[in-house]
C-alpha cells in the first residue's frame, strides 16, 4: 500500500503523471479521472518528458508506468515510481518479448526500486510474488460505466461481421483465414480510443483469440470494448482464471479453439441473430467499474 502525505511538505502538490501507450490510452484516462476524483493532480505524458518531471525534484511525485520498457535508469534511481504490469506472466517471464530487460536484469532492477508494484490477475501476481517477497499488489483493470441513461449505438447494416483487435500469430491466422470464407473481417492492431470505437460501431462481433496456449483473460481488451456495447465472442481461459468469466455474463465463451471450428461457427452465427443484451452489458460494467474503484481507492491512499 502506498502512503504518501508528509504534513512537513505542505508546499508540494500530490502528484501522478501517466506515462501514455497508445494501445492502453482507454484505460489511461480513466485511472487519470479515477485518481483525479480522488484528490490527486493526474495528468498523462510522453515518454520524452519524463526527465523534465524528475528535474522538478517534488518528493510527493510519482510516475506511473504500464509499460516497463519506458522505465530507463534515470527514473529507477529516482525510484518514485509505480508500475501497473498488464501482460501475461508465466514463470517470471512477461509474455510479450522482453527478452533484454530478463538477461540484463533490469526488470529486477525494476521491481525493487518500484514505490508500487501493480497487477492486474492473481494468477500473474501468484508467480510473481514467489519471486519478490508478496510486493505485487491487485487491481483489477480499469472499468467505465458512468451514464445511466447510455445506450450503446451501432451503424446498421453492418460494414464487418467481425472484428479481430491485436497482432496475429500463426493460431489467429489460421482461425481467421478459415472465417474469411464466409464472414467478412476486419483485422486491427493500430487504432485506439475513439478511431477504435467508431470502427467498432460499423463491426457486428468482437472476436477474442488467445495469443498463448494455456493464457489468461485479456481483460484489457474486453472491458474496452464492453463500453463500445458490441458483441463479444472469448475463447476461455486457462482453467487457473476460469472464475473471471463470472464478472462478464455478456460475453459468449466458448472452449479454446484447437482443430475443430465447429463450437466457434455455431456461436458466430447464433450471436448474430441474437438481440445484444445491454442489461447484462450495463451489468458488467457496473460491476467491473466498482471492483476496480475499490482496488484504486485502497492502493493510492493520502
């Protein structure tokens, strides 16, 4: 838990600035709103400017990062900073490729040094805190629902069947390829935030593909595209998460998808004949929106 109020710098402001990835902005505005709420000055900025925040020397200020390789030496030494990690962690290893911070032994450098550490799944935290004496902490991904009266608008007919958001390995283009002969597709990995939801607005479902075998919920995707109201399709995860699909009852699971097309071509086509249920899709974020307020109000504490 993080504790930051010395009443003998009153002078200083409380402050947190953001350091922005693009394909996480979404989620970056809102703990930037959540943590404005909740008294601190927030702001997001590029990685260019992180030095010029270190030169203001404010001992009540914090970074914080969601993306590891933006934490250089400079900010390590300056060590008041938080890392909220958002990948996949099998074996102390972060799933995506960060093969020189592990042999260099920066992201242990990383780590201790870090004011907080921050995960998303208690799976990745279990593996993590076998290695770094129970620092990693949780807080579930950020969620929005903030209008009672929204209702979630689509262009119809729709422009795609489906839509497929992220980079794609020989899995995903195997199963894509095999859709492309009857539904038309849409593949992005480079539109965020509002070019990402107008696009979503033209696209009827939003299919989830596991990158790894054996991977947890990609949260992060998902609780983005809740709030864009499109339909969702998920593969399942590992059976270590499977009791995170209860927080999102709006979502069609179905098994991972191996050789067999079957159980995915059934879906696609029920769900598309389907009405979207926006109870269950208010509902969950709802839900997901509290869970996470709660860990955010319980973490950055005055």
């Amino acid at each position: 838990m993080l504790s930051i109020i010395n009443h003998n710098m009153i002078k200083y402001v409380k402050h947190i600035t953001i350091v922005k990835v693009k394909c996480v902005l979404h989620l970056i505005h809102i703990m930037c709103n959540e943590l404005s709420q909740m008294g601190w000055k927030c702001d997001i900025i590029d990685k260019k400017d992180i030095n010029y925040y270190i030169s203001l020397n404010n001992p009540l200020h914090y970074f914080l990062f969601v993306w590891p390789l933006d934490i250089d030496n400079n900010v390590i030494r300056y060590k008041r900073y938080i890392l909220y990690q958002l990948e996949q962690n099998i074996n102390n290893q972060l799933s995506i490729n960060y093969k020189q911070l592990h042999e260099t032994n920066k992201l242990k450098k990383i780590y201790d040094n870090a004011s907080l550490l921050i995960d998303y799944c208690k799976l990745n935290i279990n593996v993590l805190n076998q290695y770094y004496s129970n620092r990693f902490k949780l807080m579930n991904i950020p969620a929005r629902y903030t209008n009672p009266n929204h209702t979630f608008h689509t262009i119809q007919p729709y422009e795609y069947d489906i839509i497929f958001i992220g980079l794609v390995n020989d899995k995903r283009n195997n199963i894509l390829n095999k859709l492309r002969e009857k539904y038309k597709i849409l593949i992005v990995n480079n539109l965020y935030d509002e070019e990402l939801k107008q696009i979503c607005k033209k696209s009827h479902i939003c299919l989830n593909i596991h990158y790894y075998e054996n991977a947890i919920l990609e949260r992060v995707r998902l609780n983005e595209m809740l709030e864009y109201g499109i339909k969702i399709i998920s593969e399942k995860p590992c059976q270590e998460d499977i009791d995170i699909c209860k927080y999102y009852t709006s979502v069609q699971f179905i098994e991972m998808i191996t050789n067999s097309y079957e159980e995915l071509f059934e879906t696609i086509e029920r769900v598309k004949t389907e009405t979207n249920d926006e109870s269950k899709i208010v509902s969950d974020l709802k839900y997901l929106e509290s869970i996470f307020k709660e860990d955010i109000h319980s973490l950055f504490v005055f």
